[in-house]
C-alpha cells in the first residue's frame, strides 16, 4: 500500500503522543483520558485500510503533534530530552521486534487475547485491559534490549496500575513506530526533513480546530 507523507507524520505523532502520555503517568500518576484511550484503541486495529482508521481522527492526535512542534520547532527551550530518548529507545526496540518473528508472533497472541477481553469489559481504560496489554509488553518488548527506563515520581511509578499503564503505553509507542516505518519514516529522514514534518504537523493540527 503506498502511504502518504501525511500518514507518516500522523504515525510519528502517535509515537510522541504515547510517550508524553507516559511522561504524564510517571510524573503526575494520571494520564488525560482522551488521548489516552486513543492511543491504547490503536492496538486493537489490526487491519486498517489507511493510517488514519488506526488513530480514529486526526483529533485523537492533537497531543501528539503539539509534542512534534514542541521537540523539533524553533524555541529550543520546549525541547523535552527525556522524551526524545524514549522514542529513540522505541525505534531501537521496533526494529529488534522485526527481526525476531517468534516475538511479533508471541506479541500477535497477546492483542488478540486483549481483544476478546475488550469486548467483555467494553473500555481499553478498564484495568484488566491495561494489565493485559502490560502483559504482553513484557512478555515480548521487555525481553528485548535496551530496556526503556522511565523516569518520573517513584511514588507513582511502583503503584501497579501505574506501573501498567506505563507499559501498555510503550506498547502503543511500539504499535506506532512499526506503522512509521511502514509509511516510509527513517531516522535519516528527520535530519533532512525537519521542515517539511514541520509545516505537515501544522496543517494535520489545523484540521482539528
């Protein structure tokens, strides 16, 4: 399927927005609830036809791409490089995930598992889901290395369900940067591209007002 670069910039988005979302979890011990859910429903769309039916709308993005102008516009001073770590630690682990299909394969299992669960809680908020899909992160991604280590308020961070969602988070990350790469993203591609990923992060946030 040939993706636009408007896809991949949704997708890379999606991969901001979990991580703020886990820097929220970490920091605060809550994250906010709608882009929240948004990123966690991505897990359970499997077969979509464009990379916008993954996030919904492009409203379910609007963290996301705010985070893109904050990491990577002008005011270096917004610049988060916690943050920029954590989606580097994402790519590492996305292509290590590639190259290890009995892992995408255990992975596989573990959304479908969510899923039939999903539909008898009815809400990715609910916390057998999120403890789930925490699950299934540390049973495939966390076998990997490196490991991605999340700072934030220890208080917050060694309560379980935190704890949780914090992985099942990362694991929204990992769903994210595998549909970056499928829509053509690169590392290299950043360098070169920052103003052109700029101006398209732009026009996805005008959609949304």
């Amino acid at each position: 399927m040939q993706h636009s670069y408007r896809e991949q910039v949704m997708a890379f988005g999606g991969i901001w927005q979990a991580v703020k979302l886990v820097q929220q979890v970490a920091r605060q011990g809550h994250a906010d609830t709608e882009p929240f859910e948004a990123s966690l429903n991505t897990l359970f769309v499997t077969d979509p036809k464009t990379t916008e039916e993954v996030y919904g709308s492009v409203k379910h993005l609007v963290l996301g791409l705010e985070t893109i102008l904050d990491q990577f516009g002008d005011a270096t001073n917004h610049r988060d490089m916690e943050l920029t770590k954590y989606v580097i630690g994402l790519m590492h682990l996305e292509r290590k995930l590639a190259r290890a299909p009995a892992l995408v394969d255990k992975l596989g299992s573990g959304i479908e598992l969510a899923t039939s669960q999903l539909q008898h809680f009815g809400s990715v908020s609910h916390e057998n889901i999120i403890a789930s899909l925490a699950e299934t992160y540390a049973n495939t991604i966390s076998t990997l290395a490196p490991k991605i280590i999340v700072q934030g308020e220890q208080g917050h961070l060694s309560n379980s369900h935190n704890a949780a969602k914090v992985r099942a988070l990362l694991l929204a990350g990992i769903r994210s940067t595998v549909l970056w790469h499928q829509c053509g993203g690169r590392r290299l591609g950043l360098l070169f591209n920052r103003k052109k990923m700029l101006n398209q992060t732009k026009e996805l946030l005008n959609e949304t007002y």
